[in-house]
C-alpha cells in the first residue's frame, strides 16, 4: 500500500501558484538531465500563458521520501470558481498561497472558505518576501483572523506557516533567514497533510473533471473514495436523474509526474483517470457493479451574468472565420458545457440566438476568447446581469469590491464607485498604498474598471467577487458618450478623419476596410452621429504651401475584448471573428435604426 497526500494549492490571482509548482516539479527531479522545458509548466494553452492565470486546473504528481503527492493547480480567479469548487473534492489538505505585500484578497477568502468547509488541512505560504514594502508577520496576523472569521475549527487554526519566494526557489520558517531550496514545504506536505481517510465499503469514485483524447474519446478524472477500481472491471455509472448504467472499464491511468502511467488497479485514496466509460457527466458517481451506492453531487455556484451569443450576420462574415454556421456554434456552446460546469446555455426563440449564463466578464471572455482562436465567427450583445425574485423583492447581485490605490488617487476612485451606488466599507493605508473596500451591485462594476485605471493613470489594482442578492439598489448611470457610426463601406480616408476629430475620439485607423452601421468611435455627446469617413479630398491641379494642411490624426483607440464586451450599448452588437474585433448597431441602416428606437420608447 503506498503513502499519498493529495494537496490543492490555493490562492488568489497572481501570488504564484503556477511558479510554486513548477518549482516543486523542479525540486523532486522529473526531468531527465537533458530535457529542455519552459517556466510556467502547467499553464499549458496558449490562453493562459497570454493572460499569466490559470483557467482550468491541472493534476500532477511528484515523489517524495516514500510518499507519492498529488497536487492540483486550481484557478485564482472567482469566475473560475466552479473549477475550483470541484477539484476541491480530490484533496485532503491544501497549500493557502497569499503574497508578502498584498496579504488575503477577496478571492483567497472565496477558496478559503470552500476549503475550510470541506475539512481540509491548510498549509499557510507567505510568498514573495523578497519584495519591496513586504510585511510577513502582518500577513500571517491577516491570514489567521481570516481562518478565524471563516469559522475554522482548532485543528484548522493550528496551521502550519513557511516564508519563501518560489521565483528564487526557497522556503523556510523564517524569512528573514533565506534557505538553499523549496525542501521544507514537501517536509511539511508529508508531516502535516493526513493521509487519505478510507472508508470501508464497496467501490465509489465520484467524476470531479474530465479529459478528452481523439483516440479514446473522453476520459473521467476523479479520487477513488473507497473500495478498488479494477481495468476490464464491470461498474454502474449513477447519473444526475438517478439512472445506474452498467458499463465496463477499458483502461486506467494515475497521475505520475507531468503525464500519466498505465496501471492495472487503483485503490482508495489515489486520483486516477479512467477510460471506457461514455455518456457520464461531471458529479456521476462510478460505482460497484453489485449494490451501487452513489455520492452526493457537487453544488456549484450559480451565474450571475448572461450574454446573448448569435451568428455573424455582418457585412464581412465568413471573411476570416472557419465556423460560422448556427449549428457550429450551437454544438460548440453545448460542448463547453460538459466541462464547464459554472456555464449554462439556454436557447431562444430564435434558432441562430442563445443566451450564454457564466460567472462574469472574464468567465465568459475566456469563452469567446478559445472559441475565436478555433476558427469560430460569432456576435455578442451587451453583457446583463441576472435578477431574481427572493420574498416578492426585485433582488440583484452584490460584490465585494477592493481597489489598492496610490492616495493621491484614492478620491477618484471612491467617486466613481459611488456613483454607481458603490458603499465604502473600508479605507486604510496598505504601504504606500490606500486600500479601499466597497460593496456594489455587478451592474456598477460593468465598464467601471476602464474608467478607473483611466482616473488613477494605470496605477489602480482592483479586485471583485461575488457576495449575495440585494434588493434591486436602483438605476445606475449608463456611458455618458454616443456612438460615431459609419454612414456607408469602403475605406476610411485620413483626411475624413481629420476633418470629424473634434466630434470625438476614433477607434479606427485610416486604410480600414468599414461597413454602414459599424461604431467607429465615441461621440463627445450622449448622441449617436452618423459620419461619412470614406470621404477623400477634392483634387485640383493647384498646389500652394499654405492651403495644403497635412492631416495630424491622435492614434485609433484599441479596446481588449474585456473593455469592448463593457464599453458596448444596449442597441450595440460585439462582432468577434479569429483576427478582429468590431462594434456595430444591431440595426445597421439609420431608418431602421430610428423605427425601433420609437417602437421600444
């Protein structure tokens, strides 16, 4: 019978849970002498190397005196928190990972939460001490009345503390005094972390993620809880509606290292991967093919937000993507959401229309994001929260909002967050920064990030996550800028473009190929207008120094597609194909445009 720990590592966006594994995997020898890899190894797709997050999370597993330690890489950010919730479930204790300057944010206390309430036993990691303006003896305070107020029990308050930077690859249980490797957390992995606790009984395994390969088709991953897993075994599958399917393994595989070796039979207590089994869903549990007795599912979170995904219907479609037909998305969207449990998809009554639900901005983002890089053509609409009816009130999503700003700046920042009915909690200096918490409805917080890092010159750092429903707080003050619209296509001239500046700021550049009713920049007014750029100069045969202006145009405003998915209004479709993003009007010709506008007033 072999030793396991299975660990999750936790922590909130960018304090370093990727660097800390990739370390780990350094430490305990993986790699051959002569293998070549990058940093960041397990954030694997080209999406989550971009950004630097960790979007889905990753198995792996390194050896250590004896003892075979599993460890899961979970996402930092609250929109991911479905992933995280569920691969909770395959861990026995966890690595709290907080940064030396920045101490608990709000998502540490999200994944906290989950943790401690599953009975996990943390390890606390104050990481980055070598930073400036660190404070580790604060942090650690922080971190313990975190716990407390999370409710732990004793053994959880008594948790194991070690101080360290991953990037200069050492621990210790003293900062102040740097040790030569990353040694004593797998120490302390094996001293303090139980065991997985085995129940006796017949086989149950409960499917936490999925995998999926073109020569197997798709793969279950999960901890066994108790009994053996056997290949070739015959086992019920307990689905969602409470159907046992017999079925039959093929073939299984434990984690080892960064890949996966074939074994024979799985015991209780270890992760495995497990093929043969079609049809299954994540949170069915796999069970003895005699008596099966299933686990309780996993709750997850609901969604907050919902955007509404429809085929490119745009002058230019078909121009750059791959898939642009109604059945392409369709099965697309319904393929995400085996895997994407935080995702639900909803038809309309429209067939080429579905309403997309997630967890936020950057849940759904991400989202389009991978669809884009495969080849997808598709338009988004303005991202709305969802209401719900609680007692007979109107209620309304609340966040938790934190923003570490320079001082100087901090009265900015606390105007535009209470304009949009934001309450300040919190403010109190944090090093030279001024830390400040308020509670806000998701409404506020739509577009409110660019206009933040636009008052504070790039210098804000602000983080969100969900708290609860509210009664509905009331209207909240929309963009104050029209749209500039494109009044035919062709190409954008320079000279038109010089001409129309001062009516407003231009996200276009000069030699782009337009259509009629494409947003082309934001007007000074809180009114659309509608310009002809395509316009070029009269030529004559006369030249003269004096008359002959040279056109001087400000750079074209270029939006991420978080700021456009935020910038855009109510009548405003995103229009994303692989190489572009542009804004345009549902209704691209001016009549129609001014039809509907009298029919929904």
């Amino acid at each position: 019978m072999q030793n396991i720990r299975n660990i999750a590592i936790i922590a909130h966006v960018d304090h370093g849970k990727t660097t800390l594994v990739d370390k780990i995997i350094h430490a305990s020898k993986i790699f051959r002498e002569n293998q070549q890899f990058d940093d960041l190894i397990l954030d694997n797709n080209d999406l989550e190397r971009e950004r630097g997050i960790t979007i889905l999370s990753k198995n792996v597993s390194v050896r250590y005196r004896d003892t075979k330690i599993n460890i899961i890489d979970t996402p930092g950010h609250a929109d991911f928190g479905g992933e995280v919730e569920r691969v909770l479930k395959m861990a026995d204790g966890v690595i709290l990972l907080v940064d030396a300057f920045e101490g608990p944010m709000p998502q540490t206390r999200f994944v906290l939460g989950k943790a401690l309430d599953l009975g996990l036993t943390p390890i606390v990691v104050v990481n980055k001490v070598d930073k400036e303006n660190c404070r580790p003896d604060e942090v650690h305070e922080a971190v313990f009345d975190l716990m407390f107020n999370l409710d732990a029990t004793e053994e959880q308050l008594d948790f194991q503390t070690l101080y360290g930077s991953a990037k200069q690859n050492w621990m210790g249980p003293d900062w102040q005094k740097p040790t030569d490797s990353i040694i004593p957390l797998l120490d302390a992995i094996v001293d303090h972390i139980p065991a997985p606790k085995i129940d006796e009984g017949s086989l149950q395994m409960q499917v936490t993620s999925l995998d999926y390969s073109n020569f197997v088709g798709r793969i279950a991953i999960g901890r066994v809880k108790r009994g053996t897993i056997k290949e070739g075994a015959q086992v019920t599958l307990c689905k969602a509606d409470g159907v046992f399917k017999k079925v039959k393994v093929k073939e299984l595989h434990t984690f080892e290292g960064l890949g996966k070796a074939k074994v024979t039979e799985v015991v209780a207590g270890d992760i495995c991967a497990v093929t043969g089994i079609e049809d299954f869903e994540i949170g069915d549990t796999i069970a003895a093919a005699e008596n099966p007795e299933p686990l309780p599912r996993i709750a997850i979170d609901e969604p907050t937000m919902n955007m509404l995904f429809t085929i490119n219907n745009s002058p230019f479609f078909g121009k750059e993507g791959k898939f642009v037909t109604s059945r392409h998305l369709r099965d697309r969207l319904m393929k995400e959401t085996e895997k994407n449990l935080a995702l639900r998809v909803e038809p309309t009554d429209s067939e080429d229309k579905f309403l997309v639900y997630g967890r936020g901005i950057l849940h759904l983002s991400v989202l389009i994001e991978t669809m884009r890089r495969e080849g997808y053509e598709l338009q988004v609409g303005q991202p709305q929260v969802i209401y719900r009816e609680i007692d007979g009130v109107n209620c309304e999503p609340i966040e938790t909002l934190v923003v570490d700003v320079p001082a100087e700046s901090s009265g900015k920042v606390i105007e535009l967050a209470t304009q949009r009915k934001g309450e300040l909690l919190i403010m109190e200096p944090k090093g030279d920064l001024q830390h400040l918490e308020f509670k806000i409805p998701s409404r506020g917080l739509i577009g409110l990030r660019n206009n933040v890092l636009t008052a504070t010159q790039g210098e804000a750092i602000m983080n969100h996550r969900f708290t609860a429903y509210e009664p509905f707080k009331g209207a909240i003050p929309e963009r104050n800028t029209g749209s500039i619209i494109s009044m035919e296509g062709g190409q954008c001239t320079a000279y038109a473009i010089d001409k129309l500046q001062d009516r407003g700021t231009f996200f276009v550049n000069p030699g782009e190929e337009l259509y009629g009713g494409q947003v082309i920049g934001a007007h000074n007014r809180d009114n659309d207008i509608v310009v002809n750029v395509q316009k070029g100069k009269k030529l004559t045969n006369m030249r003269a120094s004096g008359s002959d202006d040279n056109t001087k145009i400000a750079p074209a405003v270029k939006f991420s597609l978080e700021e456009s998915m935020e910038y855009i209004q109510k009548d405003e479709y995103l229009e994303i194909t692989p190489k572009t993003i542009r804004m345009r009007k549902i209704y691209l010709d001016e009549g129609e445009r001014t039809r509907m506008a009298k029919k929904e007033a």
